[in-house]
C-alpha cells in the first residue's frame, strides 16, 4: 500500500475511535429494529461524510467498520445501492436522493430477487442473460404501468436483501415487457409510501451483523430509476460497475475483519503459536496490499477488485480459524462464511475473473 497521507490517517484515527467507543456486536436479533445503532450512523456518515469519500478513503473506511465487526447500512447503502442512483437516476432523482443518502437521513436496499446479489452484480456469472433475476418467468418480482399511467405496480418477491427490513428507500430489479419482451429495470420503491402491499421480514441469519430481509411486492407503488424507457444494457453494466467497486471496499471489510481477528488472537497465544499468527499476519498484509492496489485511482483492470475480494475472503477465513477467545472465533467464523456465502466463493470469483479476461472459456475450460 502507498504511504497514507495524513487526510487519510485522520478518518483512520477518528473513525476507529468512534467504533472502538460505540460499536457493538449486533445479537440477533439486534435491540433496535434497523439492527444497527442509528445514531452512530449518523455520526458516520453525516459528520464523517463516508458517502462523500473517494474511493481509497472509504476502503480505509470499510477497513475499519470490518476490523470492528460494526453493524451498519454502509454496505447496503453507501456500497451497493447509492452508486447505482447516481450511475442511472434522472437529474430529479439525484437532487431528491443523493443529498439525504450523503447526509445519513435515507437508507437504501438492493432487492436482486434472483437468488444471487454476487451474481446480479457480475462478480460470478454473466449478469447480461436474465438468470439472475428469474429471466422473465415464473418467480421474481414483476413491473407493470398503474391502471392510472402513473409509475409502476411491482408484484413479487426477493430474498436476501440486505438491510431490506429497514430501509428508507429499495431499489429493486424487476421484468416488464411480458414474456416475449422481457427486461430487467430498476424500480425505486419510497417505503413510507409504499401501503400494506409491502411485506418485509427480517430473517437472523448467519452473521447477526449482516440483516437481511425477504421482501414481498403485493401492488407495491413504484418509479423507474433513470429514463423512460431504460436501456437493460445501461443497467446490467451499471450493475457491474457497482460490483466490481463492491468487491474492493469488501475485501478492505475483510481484510479489518482479518486484522481484527488476529489482534485479539495475540494476547491469548504462546510465543510458539505466535510464528503462526505471524505468517498469518503477512497473508493478510498482502490481501491488503492487493486491496489498496484495487481502490487506487485509475486502477490497475476491472478484476483487480474481484480478485481482491476472493484473496480477502480466504484470508478472513483462516484468521477466524486463529480467533480466540470463542466468542471472538464465533463472530469472525461467522462473518467469513456469511460473506463467502453472498458474495463468493472464492474460487468462483476466480473464475469469473479469469473468464472475463479470456483466460477461462465460458465454460471454464482453458482457453485455446
């Protein structure tokens, strides 16, 4: 990693500060109905401006929420929905959503009702075909026009939407067109005005620090993000534009989480158990290294981020194999198996990775 300069080593200092005096683990469920601690995502994101940061700072941001195993709707917000309104919203929706998301007043939700947000994104598979949000048939969440030629009807359901259960605004993918005509949009979905249409259940999970929600679309009110009509191809590439920024400030996320785990593993260990932790500590050294490297503008190709993440997220999981005491390796264990689940394997981002850049066929097979 380049020497950090001292705007970058204050956000470290303060932020580390704010999260070592306030963040807590999140039980499952969590004590407040977001599942994070809504004040001190206040703090973050108003008085830090962590919406607001260039793409190396807020990886040295995810960094630390990771190292802390802080609760927060950074990633579902900031990460993985707010890049996509700016990447695809009219300049109405900008002034209306941008400035509330920055300031922390409006959380969002990306509802992929595929079965793979990974997937919806790019990071493992081809996310041009419709696969990944039901490709138009059974399933899925549908768009209609409203019988008054006002906005959308969105009908359906998705799974696995993170922060979904309390998010102010959801931005979700659904099929319009019919069978024959079939594309996938991006709907923007007011919750507070949503009616009794919307049903969202908030599910446990593996990671407690990590909610997510089944969301149910009965009729639900809706407005198309971006033009009418939309380019699919605008937004697939949008999509994976956005996860391939994802995949970096997640490796940085893991990466803390890493550091974190072996931190507290140091006072618990002898001195020979310690020359394990010290190669350890150089695995996780060079995940970050890679990471940094990634979030450098201008970066070094589109799957540097993707490798990134999948060298992250093996060294996060040998880390949480090191944790101690068990209730540390509990957490760490299970926030490295919860994010290989939504945003891996590791080998599958690999794969993609080298399919993109012609050393893999579409198959997998070694290219000739």
């Amino acid at each position: 990693m380049e020497t950090a300069t001292e705007e970058q080593r204050e956000i470290r200092r303060t932020l580390r500060d704010l999260l070592d005096r306030y963040a807590r683990p999140a039980p499952a469920p969590g004590p407040t109905p977001e599942g994070y601690d809504p004040a001190l995502w206040a703090r973050m994101s108003g008085e830090l401006g962590l919406a607001r940061l260039a793409l190396p700072e807020l990886a040295l941001a995810c960094e630390e929420t990771g190292r802390a195993l802080a609760p927060s709707p950074l990633l579902a917000t900031t990460v993985l929905t707010a890049p996509l309104v700016a990447a695809l919203g009219t300049a109405a929706q900008h002034a209306e959503l941008l400035p509330r998301i920055a300031a922390g007043e409006l959380t969002c939700a990306l509802a992929a009702p595929g079965g793979s947000l990974a997937h919806a994104l790019g990071l493992t598979g081809d996310n041009t075909t419709g696969a990944w949000s039901g490709d138009g048939r059974a399933g899925g969440v549908q768009a209609r026009p409203a019988p008054d030629g006002d906005g959308w009807l969105l009908y359906g359901e998705a799974a696995q939407v993170l922060d979904g259960h309390s998010a102010g605004l959801l931005l979700v993918a659904a099929h319009t067109g019919g069978f024959a005509r079939s594309r996938t949009l991006l709907y923007l979905v007011r919750t507070r005005d949503a009616g009794t249409g919307l049903v969202r259940t908030r599910h446990a999970g593996l990671d407690p620090t990590r909610s997510a929600a089944t969301v149910q679309l009965r009729d639900v009110p809706a407005e198309l993000l971006g033009e009418d009509p939309a380019d699919p191809a605008d937004i697939t590439r949008a999509l994976a534009a956005a996860g391939r920024t994802a995949a970096v400030l997640l490796a940085a996320e893991a990466t803390g989480a890493a550091r974190g785990a072996l931190e507290g593993a140091l006072g618990h260990v002898t001195a020979r158990e310690r020359h394990r932790l010290a190669d350890l500590h150089v695995q996780v050294e060079a995940a970050r290294t890679l990471t940094y490297c990634a979030a450098r503008e201008p970066g070094p190709g589109p799957e540097s981020g993707p490798l990134a993440l999948a060298q992250a997220l093996d060294v996060l999981r040998d880390a949480a194999g090191e944790a101690v005491p068990p209730h540390d390796a509990d957490r760490y264990g299970r926030r490295a198996t919860a994010d290989a689940l939504l945003f891996g394997p590791a080998g599958r981002l690999r794969a993609r990775a080298a399919e993109r850049t012609g050393l893999l066929g579409p198959t997998g097979e070694a290219a000739a």
